[in-house]
C-alpha cells in the first residue's frame, strides 16, 4: 500500500469461499485507521497503538522509525503530557 504500509498476518484475514457464479466481499485494505488502547495502572498510563484495515486486520509500516505516531493527553483542555510511541 502506498506509504509503505503492509498487512501484517494473513491469518488476520477471513477465509472466504467463492462458488462458482457467485461473487463475494473480502474486506481487508484501506482507509486504514488509528487505534489506540489505554489502560491505567496507579498513575501510570500504558498506550498501545495499532493501525487496522477495514476488517480490522492490522497493519504496520516499514518506515515506522523515521516519523513514529506521536500523543497527547489532556485533562478537560490542558495537555499534561505528550510523546512519541515506540515499536516493539
């Protein structure tokens, strides 16, 4: 995909069977979306990003290093804390 996007198990895909005369949708690709998981540990926030495909296969990006995704967190309308995620 463009940007250097890729799936990243094919086993995030559904099978499909296809008769003969028939057509059916497999949903995999783009528009790719965003996730992000948050769970809260005492005072601590742990972040998980991940980027789905529209039958929410995932997806990662060989160019990941050079620009990765960057956060904020706000409380109401002040940021109080901001970061890049890391790969891994």
């Amino acid at each position: 995909m463009a940007g250097g996007w890729q799936m990243d198990e094919i086993e995030d895909v559904p099978s499909v069977s296809v008769k003969q005369g028939e057509s059916v949708e497999l949903r995999v690709g783009g528009p790719l979306s965003q996730k992000v998981e948050v769970t809260r540990s005492g005072n601590t926030l742990m972040l998980a990003h991940a980027v789905q495909g529209i039958g929410k296969e995932g997806y990662s990006n060989e160019k990941r290093y050079e620009s990765p995704p960057e956060f904020t967190v706000y409380r109401g309308d002040t940021a109080v804390a901001s970061g890049q995620f890391e790969y891994g």
